[in-house]
C-alpha cells in the first residue's frame, strides 16, 4: 500500500501519517518525490484499513499495489530516481548517458592508473575495476583484494573519476564501502540475500546485475531487498542471460531496457561486455542500448586486451573506444539524451540545465 501526501502535506503530517503506519505495525518507507511524497507501507497490511489513512491531514489518497516490488515500483514514484555520486557532478537515472568503463580486473597500479586516464579522456565518467573477482575456475585470477582497492583510489584521486567495483560476500561490505563509489552486485550474486541486506544498510549507490538465469521480475525483487533496507540508491544491470545461444558468451536482452524502465523508476545500466562476450559485438550492442533507453552504460576496456589476466576478450582496446564514444554521443543526441565530451568547452550539466529550462 501507498499513502500519497497532498503537494502542501507539512512535514507534521507527513510525520502523523508515519507514526500511524508503525503504530498499526507496518514498516513506513518515505519517498521524497520532486511533485509528491509518497509513504509506502510493507508488511503484513492485511488487516491495515486504507479508510484510516484517507481521514487523515495532508492525505491525498491511498493505493495498493498489486506488484510485489512496491518501493521500486513505478507506481510508487512515477519520477526517475537520479543517483548523485557524492564527491563529483556525475548523475545517473537524468538526461545524460553515462559511461563507465574501464578493465575487469585491477592488475596492477600502472595498469589502472593508465586506463584511467584514458577513458577520462575519451569521455566516460565513472571508472570500473575488479579488486575482488568471481571466477568460475578457483585456479584463475582472484583479485588483488585491498591493494586493488588502493590503486583504484590512487586513480581516482589523479583523475577525478568515480570507481565501481565488485562486492562479493558480506563480510566484503565495510572494506569495499570505504573505497567505492558504487557497490556492484554481480550476476552470481544478485539472489544473495545476506549480500543485498547488507548493502541495502549502507549509503552507498548499489549497481545490481541480473542474474545469467534471472527473470527480471527476481531481479526487481532482489532490488527490493536493498530498498527495504533504506538504500534506495540502486541502478539496475542487464548483463546478458544465458540461452541455447553459442555463437555469443551471453544473450544481450535488449527488452530488458524498455521493460524495466516501464516498471521501475530506477536507473538502468546496460552491459554490453558481458551481454556479447566478444569484443568486436561490443560496440553495436552498445549504441542499440543507448536507443533503447539505458541510463548508462558500463564497457570493458583494456590498455592491452589480448595480455588481460580476465575477460580479455571481451575488452575493448583503448582506440576502439575512443571511436565508440563518439558513436555513442550521436545516437544520444538523435534520442533526446546527452553524453559528456570532454572536447566540448560546454560542460553537459550545463546542457542539461538548458534542456530543463526549454521544458
């Protein structure tokens, strides 16, 4: 159930309405909308009358949602949530595409450093890295742990970029929270529940993938577990599922970007790196996610793909990507959207705000 405040609701009464909600023994989850707020109730609300919320000040009406994702519902706020990466004018879920990129592994302190400077200057905004990696063999290439995390900080401290990197089991959570911007789940992970309850606990923007076999209605549930944790800063990642298919690693399901974007107000993250498996796919599948609607994009890009201790294959050379964010800039403009060009003396916020000021 929701209780949807008047515009002019004051915060007194917004307050009444969830010392209400407690009282009758349902978990209130405020959700501060730029036209309306919005309180949604979970728990067992069968014996929760919606006539006791009507009668009271500053309510505008109640609603029950029939969907089992109620705080990540569209319903629930019709508006796009737009994550603000703290420390840095990066903004994902408004108008502008944002690119992260960067290798799956960190190798090394050069490796990381030299990556990250060039994506920055190829435009993209957020740097990603794996210091702890999920393989499927335990005789591959785990990670470099802490020291992973040191070189991406190192990098970000010279460029200024935001880093995403991998969280994989909840003893991880405090380590990674310390030096990430962005907790990523990965697709092995997106039905860990200890996982999602514990980065559902801290203030950190959470990306999570979808599982190789998950429906996206499990994937909108999973989210559901780290917003009713009170994180609701949380981007969804279409990563390619697993089929009959051999001719790619993934099948890229490229409904998943419109289907999503229709049933929740979260931010939308297309990986086009895993969802092909193969670089030279990569660079289609990216521009037809832009089209289709993703809020951002995150690509695999290496100094030296073929020497790559993981997922070289997949990986883009630093040229090829430099080309594809050029690719990618026109396609944005052709769907309305906007991308960052660091050759553009205009800087995109900037862009955005003339949009904004146009209607």
């Amino acid at each position: 159930m929701i209780v949807v405040m008047k515009p002019e609701a004051s915060k007194a009464e917004i307050e009444a309405v969830i010392r209400r909600a407690e009282q009758m023994g349902c978990r209130p989850h405020p959700i501060f909308g730029e036209a309306r707020t919005v309180i949604a109730l979970v728990g067992d609300l069968t014996q929760v009358a919606r006539e006791v919320f009507d009668e009271m000040n500053g309510v505008s009406n109640t609603m029950r949602i029939q969907e089992q994702h109620k705080l990540t519902n569209r319903t629930t706020r019709p508006e796009n949530t737009v994550i603000h990466l703290a420390g840095s004018n990066v903004r994902i879920g408004g108008n502008e595409v944002v690119v992260m990129a960067g290798p799956c592994s960190v190798e090394g302190r050069n490796q990381i450093i030299e990556s990250a400077i060039a994506i920055k200057e190829a435009g993209a905004r957020v740097l990603r890295g794996g210091a702890f990696k999920p393989r499927t063999s335990p005789y591959d290439f785990q990670g470099m742990g802490e020291e992973g995390l040191k070189h991406l900080a190192e990098a970000r401290e010279i460029t200024g970029l935001p880093i995403i990197t991998e969280v994989m089991t909840v003893e991880q959570v405090p380590l990674v929270t310390e030096y990430a911007d962005i907790l990523q789940i990965g697709a092995r992970n997106m039905q860990n529940y200890g996982l999602l309850n514990a980065v559902g606990k801290v203030g950190k923007p959470v990306m999570l993938k979808r599982g190789m076999s998950g429906l996206l209605k499990e994937l909108l549930l999973c989210a559901e577990y780290i917003a009713s944790n009170g994180n609701y800063n949380i981007m969804l990642c279409e990563r390619g599922i697993r089929t009959y298919e051999t001719a790619t690693r993934n099948t890229f399901d490229l409904n998943a970007i419109p289907v999503l974007k229709q049933s929740s107000h979260l931010p939308v993250v297309a990986d086009p790196s895993h969802g092909t498996g193969y670089r030279e796919y990569v660079p289609a599948m990216a521009k037809a996610a832009v089209a289709a609607g993703a809020d951002a994009l995150i690509i695999e890009v290496h100094p030296d793909p073929d020497k790559a201790v993981s997922d070289g294959r997949q990986s883009l050379d630093m040229e090829t990507f430099g080309r594809l964010m050029g690719d990618l800039r026109r396609i944005a403009e052709a769907v309305d959207r906007v991308m960052y060009d660091p050759n553009e003396e205009v800087d995109v916020l900037d862009q955005l705000a003339e949009l904004e000021a146009l209607g």
